[in-house]
C-alpha cells in the first residue's frame, strides 16, 4: 500500500488554456478529496507535439497557464515544454518516475481521443508500466460518447478512484464526469471571425481573456503569432 501522495499529470499543448482543462483538473482534485486523499495535481505542456504542426511559442502559453492557475492547488510542471527535440509522453513518464521514486502514486490524465489514438504513440501500452490512466469521455455538439477500451487492456480499468492510490501504476479510471464542451482547437479556428469573441468569454477564465485582448493571440492576428 502506497501511502504518498498521488501526482496528477495533466499534459496538452494548453494553446490556449481554458475553462473545461480547469473543470477537469478539479474534478479530479474533487474526487479525491471526498476518499480524504489530497493529491498534487501538475499541469503538464507539450514543447512541440509529434501531431500538431504549429504551436503559440511556450513563453506565451506559460504565461496564460500562470494566470489560469493564480489561486487554485494546481502547479506547472516545465519537464517538455523547452524540450529542443519531439517531446514523447512514455519518455516524459520515465523521467518524471525516475525523480518521483518507484511507489510513488502517479496519474496522467488524457482524454477518450488521446486514449483512442494510444497504440500509436512511442511505447503506446507500455504507458501503463509507469502510471495510471484517467480517461475523460469524449463530447461533441450532439452526444457525449461512451467510454471504451481496448480488449488488450480491459483488466487494467478500476471503477474505485482509490486503487490508484493504492498502487503507483498499471491501471485505468474512466471517469463518468462529462466535461464542458470546450476546444482550444475550436478557439484558434474561430480566429477573427465575428463570433471569436463571444466564444472567448465562454471559454476562457478572465485572466487568460484579459492577457488574449493584450496581446492577440487569438484575436486580430495569427493565433501562433509570438
């Protein structure tokens, strides 16, 4: 039985950051709290990702991630984001278990699409000999889509939160929560259109809203303009 406290690894791109990443975060904080375990919760951004081609530079997304974060238990881990080479989550997890220790409990939250598209990332499965999975449903306009995995790791899934306490890796938790239907993608496509910026003050928490009519990152200019 572990008795350390769980690390939350909630990696992305947060280009930009916005409210549904905040309500996932505290979801999770939440639920642990009400089994009166306190974890640590690390928001985790990519330097470059292996799918996306263009990025907004790390100095400004550190920035809108600070003031997203200003008040709440979360931090900022900077492990990938001034990687000079292709940042790839299992090698992350590696460096990150080697500092953590090997009993230590630790979670790294993703999404339905990330875990759909899991066989093709580096070490793919192998994620699961370093952490556990939390997995959030998918949602779009229509439906919330229901939460699968694959028949190859079907016995990792846990139904009690608490497991993942218990033991520093090797299973999965599908979280039932919904999140709010928000896309950091939907914010950059929406770029100068008329409907940019009601879409803004939907999405973002006012500090980061406050930093996008400073600078324009999403705004009247390029949304990867740096």
């Amino acid at each position: 039985m572990s008795n350390a406290v769980p690390l939350v690894l909630f990696g992305g791109s947060f280009d930009p950051i916005h409210n549904g990443h905040l309500w996932m975060a505290h979801s999770i904080f939440q639920q642990f709290n009400e089994i009166g375990i306190q974890p640590e919760i690390r928001f985790l951004p990519t330097a470059c990702s292996p799918f996306k081609k263009t990025q907004t530079s790390a100095k400004h997304r550190l920035a809108m991630l600070r003031l997203a974060l200003r008040g709440t238990p979360f931090a900022i881990d900077k492990t990938e984001i001034y990687s000079t080479s292709t940042p790839f989550t299992i090698d992350t997890l590696t460096i990150i278990r080697e500092k953590i220790g090997s009993t230590r409990p630790l979670i790294f939250m993703m999404g339905q699409d990330s875990l759909d598209s899991l066989p093709r990332w580096k070490g793919g499965f192998e994620l699961l000999e370093k952490t556990h999975l939390w997995i959030f449903p998918r949602i779009d306009e229509k439906k919330t889509h229901l939460l699968t995995l694959p028949n190859e790791i079907q016995n990792k899934q846990t139904f009690n939160v608490e497991d993942l306490y218990l033991k520093p890796s090797g299973l999965i938790y599908l979280d039932k929560n919904t999140p709010p239907h928000l896309s950091s993608s939907s914010i950059r496509e929406h770029s100068a259109t008329s409907e940019l910026s009601m879409l803004l003050k939907k999405s973002l928490p006012p500090r980061v809203l406050a930093y996008n009519r400073k600078t324009k990152l999403y705004g009247f200019t390029s949304p990867y303009e740096s």
